[in-house]
C-alpha cells in the first residue's frame, strides 16, 4: 500500500508540473548602495529646490530671492509659492522647451534628525510633492524619475546645516 501511495504521490507531483520560465524579482538596491549624484555643484533655485546648473542653464531658470536659504520645514513636504514659480518654469521647459525629449530626476533629502527609515521616506515624500506638481503642469510622468537619499549625504550639525541637508534636488536624467 505505501509503494502504490508513493507512486500516486509522484504521478500527481509530476502532473501538476508546468514548464513555466521562471521569473525573479532583482533585489530592490538600498539607497546607501547606489551611486550618489554629485549636487556638489547645484544650485540653489527656490526654498526648498536644488537644480544642476545644466537645468538652470538650458532652461532659463530664474531662481527667486529667497533662495539663499533652501529648505523644508522640519518634517514637512509641501511646497512653497517660490518652489511653484521655478517648478513652472521647469515644467514649461520640459513641455515646450529644451528639455521636452529629455528626462529630469528628483532626489529627496532630510536631515539627520530620525531614523533612517523615516528619513527614506520623508525625502521620498518631498520628491514625490515635486513629481505630482510636475505631472499637474503637464509633464509626462516618463519624463520624471523619483528617489530618495534620506539622511544619507546630510552634512549638517546645526540647525542652519539641517535646513540646508532638507531640500529636493532636481538634475538632468543620464541616459
């Protein structure tokens, strides 16, 4: 009786085996894994925005006056009237203008104030605010790629340094 088990046991297995291809999912790569852009060199545009000064350059973007100090209020991520004028500017280039065949990435940031977990996605909620401002002005979401850095390249000790480490910054997509 067991042999006769075995083998109904194996006949059934075997039926019920499909050649499927197999598919897999690639391990998400953390944040702290990938390559960094370099913002070294962006420049301030509004109150909370950074921008490549490739952006700047080929469209046009005038930045506003408070732009001297870009930042998010602690634990916020809405953006401001300031932040609006120069996305604007941005969406109407990427619709109409230079950068109309080009695509734009958004990189969140927070300070060090939390854990990395929750800075990860308050970076990736201030990018995100970004991106759906950008898509209301008619930006194709194609064109629009989001991550996050969290804390991660904060560089600020005091709360003038964190205000800066808060931001979106805003570059050229490669590739």
């Amino acid at each position: 009786m067991k042999l006769t088990t075995f083998i109904l046991f194996t006949a059934i297995a075997l039926g019920c085996h499909h050649d499927k291809a197999a598919t897999t999912t690639p391990p998400a790569t953390p944040p702290s894994a990938q390559a960094a852009p370099d913002t070294t060199k962006n420049q301030k545009v509004s109150h909370t925005l950074a921008m490549s000064p490739d952006l700047v350059q080929l469209c046009g973007i005038k930045s506003t006056e408070s732009a001297a100090n870009p930042k998010f209020d602690f634990d916020k991520d809405e953006l401001s009237t300031d932040d609006r004028n120069v996305l604007e500017q941005l969406a109407t280039c990427m619709t109409t203008g230079a950068l109309k065949t080009k695509n734009v990435r958004l990189v969140g940031r927070a300070d060090p104030r939390g854990t990395e977990q929750y800075n990860l996605a308050l970076g990736s909620r201030r990018a995100s605010s970004v991106n759906e401002y950008l898509q209301h002005l008619g930006v194709a979401p194609t064109q629009l790629t989001q991550t996050t850095r969290g804390d991660i390249d904060a560089t600020g000790t005091t709360e003038a340094g964190w205000a800066n480490d808060r931001r979106v910054d805003l570059d050229l997509a490669q590739g």
